[in-house]
C-alpha cells in the first residue's frame, strides 16, 4: 500500500491504515477500543463515511468513503490527535502520514473488506460487534 496518495478524492472510498509509532501498543484495555471507537463516531461526522474498521493492539483498518475535500486528513488527524490526547501520551502514538489507498472497483473493495475483516483474528482479537468491547465496526 502507498504512504499516501497525491489528493484523496471526494466520494471515493479508501483503504486507511493508521500505525503506532515504533510498533508501540495504542490499545491495552477494552476500555482504550471503547474510547477509540467513540471517537470515531464523533469525528467522522460531515467529514467520512466509516463502511468499517478493524483495530488490533498496534494499528487500525478503515474503509472510508470521504464525503466532503480534506474529510479524510482532517478526521485522521483529530482521532489521532484525540486519542494520543486521551492517553496522556505527548505528542502523536501513531506514524505520520497515515497511509491511503483508492479502492479501484467492486473486486477491490470485497479484497479489502474480507481482509479487515480477518485482521482482528489474525491478531487474535475478538469481534464483539458494536457494544464497544471490540475491535471492530460495521456500519
């Protein structure tokens, strides 16, 4: 997958990849994926459409649709932002930039939505939907 891609289109949907910092752990507790799922309710919103995304101990998958130009920079910045914020951690636990990828057509979007929907288990994390208590979400 590219670091980033030039210009992230609006109303396109992108495969997002987000990764701690020196393979760091940015979720311990189901509280962390509790408190990092609500943020990414509360700042998608007017910026991406979250399809799905799937967290483990060290990284996180989205499929985003960006609904609006800069949605997606701008609402990965904040949940980075944010969450590093919540953690008492200083500065950023994720790499910077985030990498993105433009799904291509249907063949793509089914490769990528199988594949976040296997990473969590091959971590072995459990999906417990959204109650959240897990590290993954479907909308």
């Amino acid at each position: 997958m590219p670091r980033r891609i030039q210009k992230i289109i609006t109303y396109e949907r992108y495969h997002v990849v987000s990764v701690a910092k020196k393979g760091m752990r940015i979720f311990w507790t189901e509280g962390d994926y509790g408190t990092f799922m609500r943020m990414v309710s509360r700042y998608s919103t007017g910026r991406v459409q979250v399809m799905i995304f799937g967290l483990v101990g060290n990284h996180g998958h989205f499929l985003l649709k960006q609904i609006c130009d800069g949605g997606v920079e701008k609402f990965m910045s904040i949940l980075q932002r944010q969450y590093s914020r919540a953690k008492g951690f200083p500065g950023s636990l994720f790499k910077s930039p985030f990498r993105a990828e433009r799904i291509a057509d249907e063949d793509h979007y089914y490769r990528v939505l199988a594949y976040i929907l296997r990473n969590p288990g091959k971590y072995k994390m459990v999906n417990l939907g959204r109650d959240g208590r897990s590290g993954l979400m479907i909308e």
